[in-house]
C-alpha cells in the first residue's frame, strides 16, 4: 500500500511540474485553451485518445461487462469508440476549418450571439459535474490509499488538480494524456498477456455463448438498442471536451486522421478491460462489487512494482480528466460570455480571466464533491442532458446552409426540455430519442419558417 501512495504521490508531482514547465509557453488565450492549434498528430491522438479512456473505461467497462456480458459495453468501450471514430470522420476537419477556438464559437459565427450563450449554459453543467465526480473518486482512491479521512483527500484532490490546470491549460493536459495514456496502455498489455500465460485455451472455454450477446438478449426491443447507443455516440459526438482536442491540432488532415487513430486505439485497448470483464467470472466468481474486478485482477497477476505504476496511472487518468472537464467549463464562460461582454481586452487578460473561471469553476466542483452524495447518478444523466439539442444545431450548422437563430434556439430549448419531461415526469422509456426527435423535427420546422438560407463558415 505504501509503493502504491508514493507512486500516485509521484505521478501528482510530475504533473503540477509538467503544468507549471508549460506555463512559461502561454501568451495568449489560445495558447492556454487550445494549445495555440500546435498539436501535432502524437499529442493530438493521445489527448482525444484519454478524453475519456482512463481510470472508468478499465473499472467501469471491466465491472458491467463481468455482470452482463458484451451487452455491457454498449457505452464503454464500443459506444465511446464509435463516437471518436465518427468525430473524426465527420467533424474534425469541417470544424477546424471554421478556426473556432471552443464549439460555443460556431454557434454565434452561424446562427447568433444568444444562440451561443444558450449552447454554454446547456454545456457548462455537464462538465461541471463530471469534474466533481472525478474529484470525489481521486478523494476516495487517495483515501483508501492513505488512510487519510476522505473529506480531507477529497480537499487535497481538488486543489491539486485546480492548481494543476490553472498552470498549464490544455497543452500540459495534452502532455500528460501522452504519459497517463502510455503507461495504461503497457500496463493493460502486460495484464493481459500475463493472464493469458497462466490459463491459456481454458480460459476462453470459459465464457458463455450468452455473454457474447452485444445487443442483448431478444426480450431488448430495436428501441431499446437504437437508446442505449444512441447516447454514448450522438450524445458525445459534439461534445466540448472532445471537439476541442480536435481545434487544437495543427491542422485539418491533423485532426481528422489523429481522431480516427485514437478511436481505433480506444477500441482496440479497450478490448482489453472486456477480455478480462468475460472471464472474470470464472477467475473471481460472486464479486461484491464487480467494478473491483480489473484492479483485483491487477493486483493478483501483476508484480508489485508493475501494480503500483499501473494504479499511479488510473489516478493520472482521472487528474486528467478533471482538468479537461474544468477547462472546457471555463473556456466557454471566459471566451464565450465574459470576454465579449468586456470588450477590448489584452491576451494577458483573457489568459487571466480563464484561469480565475478555472479556479471558479474548480471550487464550485469541490463543494459538489464534497456534498453531492449521487453525484455519478448526476453525471450519467447529465450526459444526456441538452446533448440532443447540441447534436441537431453542430449536425446542421456544419453541413448545411439552412435554418437561422429561431431554428437553432427552438432545437436547443425543445431538446432539453423534452428530455426534462421524459426523463423526470413521464418516465418514457426513450428519453433521449425523444428529445432527438423533437429538437431535429423542432429545428426542421423552423427553418422552413424562416427561409433564410445562411452562408457556410468552413
């Protein structure tokens, strides 16, 4: 236990030294939140890469694959995969182009500026409380470490990652997903290929016909289906986190082709978390809390010294996480609310005023963590919430010249709305595929009133 603190004590320091190295780079507002669109095809790859493979992929994919088979990976690894494949595929390069500096920017260059200012306060809350859900689980982890009570740790937590990312902005972010992103990935390899060694073909002989069903069993309706991927990939396609890494490439080609490497790389290491999800059961049967299980198999297979470097990466991963999702809360309301609301305002400032939104934003997520007992509950739903509306407006802002700033408010509002009523009122059992439809049927709608065919920014 004591090599396992030490070790996350080290990779904590390596990375406050790494934000405050790269401090010294930042000049500008883009230098701090997009990187100055320098990152070349490594950087760009391993940052979109650990948008969102980390410490939750490995525990959380492993966990409800070891319950219900492939079916369980319907959001991690698969959904997540597609999702960064087709961001890669379809907007990367379109978006880069528009020279955006974060995604609240496309709704203002393409509709209008309250259009924009509608699309940051739908964005910010999901950030906001994924953020507090990393801190909480870095407060836990350090907790169950140390010995240390957990309030504490998760103090400790927050303020070294709101110190962390008030330092280095996205490019020192983008340098740690390279060294958290390598290391898991050699750790994943060298757990696999050693459980492979100690149980060979048995192993395979293993797993269940049943737990190969990736869509489930015949009693899951297509509705069911089309909902439960629905929302890993349309709902996450657009989202900011993941669409800034792809601006901050050094170019279009850059962008387009690191996303797709990345979601090759996120489904073929993800891979790894399922293996181990299938035939956990028969290794480590009747498994209390089944997200134990690929950190239990770790620590049974792996060699101390190896468990203490692969666990130090798991708390990198969720470091890094926490700083994207701050960053991203804090780009959207310095750039897209404050600074033009101030008018006139040197680099100098508006790196200022984006690092007091970090700091902001970073004790806002701390109280949440420190109070919010179901704030993972929130966290999943705040996944869906408003990403329908989002969805439909990027969809035909970027490959279409129709529908004005009534058509993209009535998608945003009905979107968020519907989903709202679903969710929480009428229990429907498609919420997010109802709130799809409607921001799509609502956005259709008033286009067609509007007849204002708009200009292409790309």
């Amino acid at each position: 236990m004591d090599l396992i603190l030490w070790t996350i004590i080290a990779y904590v320091l390596a990375q406050l030294a790494i934000g405050v190295i790269i401090s010294r780079q930042i000049k500008t507002e883009d230098d701090y939140l997009i990187a100055g669109r320098k990152l070349g095809y490594g950087l760009t790859t391993f940052t979109i890469f650990a948008t969102w493979f980390g410490a939750e992929t490995c525990i959380g994919a492993a966990g409800a694959i070891y319950i219900r088979g492939l079916s369980g990976g319907t959001a991690d690894p698969f959904g997540y995969a597609l999702c960064i494949l087709f961001m890669g595929l379809f907007f990367a390069a379109p978006v880069w182009k528009m020279r955006l500096t974060t995604i609240a920017d496309l709704f203002r260059l393409r509709f209008a500026i309250i259009v924009e200012r509608t699309a940051v306060i739908l964005m910010i809350p999901t950030s906001l409380l994924w953020a507090a859900a990393q801190i909480r689980a870095f407060g836990q982890v350090l907790s169950a470490s140390s010995g240390i009570e957990v309030s504490m740790t998760i103090t400790i937590s927050a303020a070294i990652v709101i110190i962390y990312t008030l330092f280095g902005g996205l490019l020192a972010d983008a340098w740690t997903d390279v060294i958290q992103g390598v290391v898991l990935i050699v750790g994943l390899i060298v757990l696999f290929v050693t459980i492979i060694s100690h149980h060979g073909q048995s192993m395979l002989q293993s797993i269940q016909p049943d737990q190969l069903q990736i869509f489930g069993g015949p009693e899951i309706s297509w509705l069911d289906l089309i909902e439960a991927w629905a929302i890993p990939v349309i709902g996450s396609v657009t989202a900011a986190e993941l669409i800034t890494r792809a601006i901050a490439a050094r170019s279009h080609q850059v962008a387009q082709r690191s996303a797709v490497i990345a979601g090759g790389l996120y489904l073929g290491i993800g891979l790894i978390p399922v293996f181990i999800g299938l035939i956990g059961y028969s290794i480590l049967p009747g498994l209390e809390n089944p997200e134990q299980l690929l950190p239990m198999m770790a620590q049974k297979y792996l060699p101390a010294f190896v468990y203490a470097l692969f666990a130090g990466a798991l708390i990198s991963a969720i470091l890094s996480t926490v700083d994207s999702a701050l960053l991203v809360s804090a780009s959207l309301l310095s750039h897209n609310i404050i600074v033009p609301l101030k008018g006139n305002l040197s680099e100098r400032e508006k790196v200022w005023l984006a690092r007091s939104a970090v700091l902001g934003f970073g004790f806002l997520a701390y109280i949440l963590a420190l109070h919010a007992e179901g704030v993972y509950a929130l966290v999943k739903e705040a996944s869906a919430f408003g990403s329908a509306g989002i969805f439909t407006v990027v969809f035909f802002g970027v490959f279409t010249r129709w529908g004005g700033p009534y058509s993209a408010m009535a998608a945003l509002l009905s979107g968020v709305l519907v989903w709202i009523t679903a969710a929480y009122f009428t229990q429907s059992a498609h919420p997010y595929l109802t709130s799809l439809a409607c921001a799509a049927g609502a956005y259709t709608i008033m286009a067609v009133w509007e007849r204002k065919p708009l200009r292409a920014y790309y």
